[in-house]
C-alpha cells in the first residue's frame, strides 16, 4: 500500500506524463473549446469584449482541469485526499506567482494591455496543460489496472461546456 501511494505521488508530482501520443489525442488543437477560443479571440473590439473572452476561456479550462481530477480520483480513489492536496498546493503555487507579478511589476511601464494580455493568455495555457496531465495519468492508470489490457478509446473526451 505504502508503495502505490509513494508511486501515485511520485507520478503526481515529477512526471508530466508517461504518453506523448495520449496527451496528444486528449485534447488536440482542434477541441472545441479552443476552436471557440479561437473565433472569439478573433471578433472582441473593445478592451472590455476582450477581457470578458479572456475570462470566459480561463474558466472553462479551469472546469476542465478540476472535471479531469475527478476522473483521475475516481480510478484511484484510494489517492482522493493527495490528488486534492497536491492540486491545492498548485492552485497556490499559481495564485501566488501572479500577485508577485502583479505587486512588482510596473504594468504601465510594460504596456498594460499587452502585459496582461501575454499572462492572461499563460493562465490559460496553464489551465489546459494541467488538464491535460490529469486526463493522461487517469488514461494511463485506467489501462494498467484494465483485465483485458485493451487500449481506451481516448476520442470519448468530455469537454467543459
């Protein structure tokens, strides 16, 4: 027990993923909420329809992520508690690491729009990335604990709506 809880903590922690093709198929450039991301990004006019597009993708992704933790918990359930603290403690990490930007950094010294833009942008990328890695460890750990070792149809991927 003891090792298959170092083992979940140690995969949690240090390895991004143990499949560049799963993590690929998961959520490849084409999803649908990229694809949306995409067309909005493309039509906001004012600072105010930008932030709100902004917003709205943080969001979803950030749905996403917490949507494919719950499916990471739900094949190793023995691990809930860990799997909880372990995205806590990143939730933080990252709420942190933008009040230090946000404190120290003199945003009309930069370029306010473009600044914000560039790091809103990231919090997206991190949301999605993030997500990512949880579909990939719950695919990953689904196979192995599978009895007839088949490979999962990863195509069933369900998207934050």
């Amino acid at each position: 027990m003891k090792k298959s809880i170092i083992f979940v903590l140690l995969v949690l922690i240090y390895f991004p993923c143990f499949s560049q093709v799963i993590n690929n198929v998961f959520f490849p450039n084409d999803n649908q909420i990229d694809k949306q991301y995409e067309i909005d990004m493309q039509n906001w006019i004012t600072n105010y329809e930008w932030k709100v597009v902004i917003g709205k993708y943080i969001g979803l992704w950030k749905k996403q992520m917490y949507l494919e933790m719950e499916r990471l918990i739900s094949v190793i359930p023995e691990s809930e508690d860990m799997i909880r603290e372990n995205q806590k403690k990143w939730d933080e990490s990252l709420d942190l690491s933008y009040e230090l930007v946000f404190d120290k950094v003199n945003l009309n010294a930069v370029g306010r729009e473009d600044f914000i833009g560039s790091f809103s942008s990231g919090r997206i990328t991190q949301y999605r990335e993030r997500a990512k890695y949880y579909l990939c460890l719950f695919y990953t750990i689904k196979d192995q604990k599978s009895e007839d070792g088949c490979y999962t149809d990863t195509h069933k991927t369900e998207l934050a709506k």
